[in-house]
C-alpha cells in the first residue's frame, strides 16, 4: 500500500506543481490586462474556482500524507 500511496503522492505532488504556476500565470494576466482597461470579472471568478480546485488537491495531498505516515509508524 506504501508503493501505490507514493506514487500517487507523487502523481498529485506534479499536479499541485503544474496547477500553481498556472494559476499564478493567469492572475498575472488577468492583473495587466485589468491595468489597460479590460474587463476581467469572469475571468477572475474562473481563477477563482481554480483555487478551489487547487486547494481540495492540496488537501487529499495533506490526507495521503497523514496516511502514509501512520502507516509508516
């Protein structure tokens, strides 16, 4: 169980990588794009629902972790 929890540990590890710089990525844009006078507001409520997103994984992240060190003890 170790093996697979690793690995998806890992798996998740990449994905909260990748969704992190995106996110951040896109509220820079969305900040410069405000700044010369576009209208941002769905954009802003979409960046908004990938935060969400990105912190559920963080907490299944936090929970395989948890699991992963009790099963270590």
């Amino acid at each position: 169980m170790t093996s697979h929890c690793d690995d998806e540990l890992t798996s998740i590890s990449r994905d909260i990588a990748a969704k992190q710089l995106s996110i951040e990525n896109q509220a820079i844009l969305i900040e410069v794009l405000e700044q010369d006078g576009h209208d941002m507001v769905e954009e802003r409520s979409r960046l908004a629902k990938e935060r969400s997103n990105l912190a559920r994984q963080i907490a299944r992240q936090l929970r395989l972790l948890q699991t992963r060190c009790t099963l270590d003890e």
